[in-house]
C-alpha cells in the first residue's frame, strides 16, 4: 500500500511540475512573439554606476537594434561621455538558440575584442549589468517553470516564472521573473550565481508604448540594477526612444565599431 501511495505521489508531482514547465514556456513564448515586429530602435541611454558608498559616476550612450529575420536582434552601443570611455563599442548579436556573438571595441587599445564565452558573466564596463544581460533574451535558451500569477495595483496581472539557462556556462543558475502581461515585459527579476544564491534583483519601470504599424510595443525607460551581495547599483534610463526604424545589417557589421 505504501508503495502504491508513493508512487501515486510521484505521479502526480511529475505531472504537475509538467504543466509547470509547459505553462512557464506557453507565457513566454506568447509575450516574446507579442515583442517582435518592432523593426529596429534608435535611442539615447545614461548609465549611472553607484557604489557602496553611494559615489556616483554618469555615462552616456547612444543605441540602436533591429531585428533580424529568422534569428537575435543585432545590437549597437556606442559610449559619448565621459571623456575616459568615449568612442568604446559594444556590438552583439544575438542567436535563438547557439551562443552569442559579441565585440568590444576599446578607442584607448584601437582594437576589437570578442567576447568570449567563458567571459560573459563580466561586468559590462564596471557595471552591475553583465555581458550575458545584453542583447534580446530568446526564449529558447531557457527552461520555464510557471510558479505562480499575482496582482500589484501598479502594474496588473503578473506571471511569475523560473527561468533556467540551457547553456551551462550561464554566470547565474536561474532567475525568477515577474512579467506583467499589460506590457509583455519584467517588472522584476531576481538573478541566482551558480551557488544558487541571491546575486542581483532588477527592477523595470517607467514603461511607455511606441507604435509601429498599429502595434503598441511597450518598453521599460528605467532599469535599476542592485548587486544584493556588494551592494553596488547600476541605473540604465532611456531617453529620445524611436522604434519602427529601419537599419541596414551593415550597420551592425563588425566594422561599424571602428
């Protein structure tokens, strides 16, 4: 009888855990496939660095992205003040499924430099943000667990789900997302180091729609990024947004970092 119960048990956890992944993987997909048609976008960035002590440093950059047919959004930025990082690229193209492709171009060395694999859970120029958090995040490179639905008076009817990088050489185990299905995007996100702790807990806000074509596309003008385990911080705001643009794919070419 106690064998019958517990496999009954069993059962019932794999069918459960099932539909979790299943519905996890459903939610996501439908969001990003609400993201795409956006075309390309045009915009001017500032990222503000702070430390634990509350010492703050301001950059800023200009950006661009497009989509690409059948594969990742390419991306494109370029850093204009202050003097000390002015001129440094980063150009990435992302994939649906295989790693992506990324270079750094430093003005002060006068040449590009991939980015390698192994690399991508770096800091993006002493940031909070890493290399592996740029460019789009395709739905295909991780595992979805659905976890539970909430309600916040601010931004609606929220998905919470468990996001697993396929890719073992991931700097972080897992995230945890909050995507609010007004805007198809995270309001929140938790990221896990490979230890399964804690790293970093992201906060998305002041969303604002674009329309292209008859499409409301909605995107996050301020993103605050806190390292749980230094204490250090990193504000990403967007200003002068444009979607709908059009780019030509040299326009990302690796030749356009220099």
């Amino acid at each position: 009888m106690y064998k019958l119960m517990l496999l009954t048990f069993l059962l019932v956890a794999s069918s459960a855990f099932g539909n979790a992944a299943q519905k996890g993987y459903k939610i996501a997909n439908e969001m990003q496939l609400k993201n795409d048609g956006y075309k390309g976008e045009d915009t001017d960035m500032e990222m503000i660095l702070i430390d634990a002590h509350g010492a703050r440093t301001t950059r800023r950059m200009l950006g661009k992205s497009m989509e690409v047919d059948s594969d990742g959004d390419r991306s494109l930025i370029n850093f204009v003040k202050p003097a000390d990082v002015k001129g440094t690229k980063m150009l990435t193209w992302t994939h649906q499924k295989k790693d992506n492709d990324q270079w750094l171009y430093m003005p002060s060395l006068k040449r590009v430099k991939r980015i390698s694999s192994s690399n991508k859970s770096a800091s993006f120029m002493g940031s909070e943000f890493s290399f592996e958090d740029l460019g789009s995040q395709e739905v295909d490179k991780y595992n979805f667990k659905w976890i539970r639905d909430e309600k916040d008076a601010k931004n609606g009817h929220l998905h919470v789900l468990e996001r697993t990088p396929k890719d073992k050489g991931s700097g972080y185990s897992k995230m945890v997302v909050w995507m609010a299905k007004n805007y198809n995007g995270p309001v929140k996100m938790e990221y896990y180091d490979r230890r399964g702790e804690l790293l970093k807990v992201a906060n998305f806000t002041d969303y604002k729609s674009h329309g292209v074509d008859g499409v409301a596309f909605w995107r996050p003008n301020r993103i605050e990024m806190k390292n749980i385990q230094t204490q250090k911080q990193s504000i990403m705001t967007w200003k002068a947004r444009k979607l709908g643009v059009k780019f030509k794919k040299r326009a990302f070419d690796k030749r356009s970092l220099k």
